[in-house]
C-alpha cells in the first residue's frame, strides 16, 4: 500500500513553524478518533481533537485559530494516551497557542505585572509558571 502525503500549500509556513515547535508528526494520523472519544472536554468543543489535526494536515489556519477549541483545551494529555500512533494533540493546541500569543505581539512578559499576578489568590500557580516558559524568550 502507497502512503499518502497530505500536503498543502495553504499557510504552509504557519504549520512548518507548528510542527517545529512540537515536534509532532501530523501525517502519522489516521483519524481514528480515540483521542476525540477519550477528551473529557470533547462535548464543549466546537471542532473535535482529530478533527484539529486534518485542519492541520489541510493548512486551515484560520478555522483552527477562530475555534475555541484552543482555549477549551485542558492539556489534560487523555488524547496523547489513547493515540495509537503516539500524536500528542494537546502538545499541538498548546503550541497553537503560543503562536497566535506571539503573533499578538506578547512575545514578553512585563516583569513589573508579575509581583500583582503572583499575589492574585485566583491565579493557579501553573499558569505564572508556564507565562515565563513562554514569554521569557
């Protein structure tokens, strides 16, 4: 059987700069829908996890960033287990994010916001601590 490369030319640069960052091999999907039917947060998505990835395989940049799927998100990683070709699609939405964050032109963090941040009793303590991973670069 002859594999099928799944190639666009649509935002091709905006996904060579996704699978970069996450080292995620978005071909290997054969849209199973495991990682779909295991997401305990599926029912609130607007575009399901497998589905995420063809949009990516198809270079449908802007459908994915308007979804909120992104933000719905809980990187909970139950996708990454059931996945029987080991994709990680939290690893992507996570990715996903940081990009449009850094094409927002937030590429930095105002150290002098941090101190209210940290006293904010609302804030969890991962999200301070995965701003730094992100915009400290």
């Amino acid at each position: 059987m002859e594999r099928i490369e799944l190639g666009t030319t649509k935002n091709k640069e905006k996904i060579k700069e996704l699978i970069l960052i996450t080292g995620e091999k978005i071909n290997d999907c054969m849209q199973c829908g495991k990682c779909s039917a295991g997401c305990p947060a599926a029912s609130q998505m607007d575009i399901l996890p497998h589905q995420i990835i063809r949009y990516i395989q198809l270079g449908e940049w802007k459908k994915l960033i308007e979804s909120k799927t992104l933000w719905i998100c809980a990187s909970c990683f139950a996708c990454a287990s059931r996945c029987p070709r080991d994709l990680d699609v939290a690893k992507l939405l996570e990715g996903m994010r940081v990009m449009i964050l850094q094409e927002k032109n937030s590429k930095k963090i105002d150290i002098e916001k941090m101190g209210r941040l940290m006293t904010d009793e609302k804030m969890p303590q991962q999200a301070i601590v995965s701003a730094f991973r992100k915009y400290s670069k």
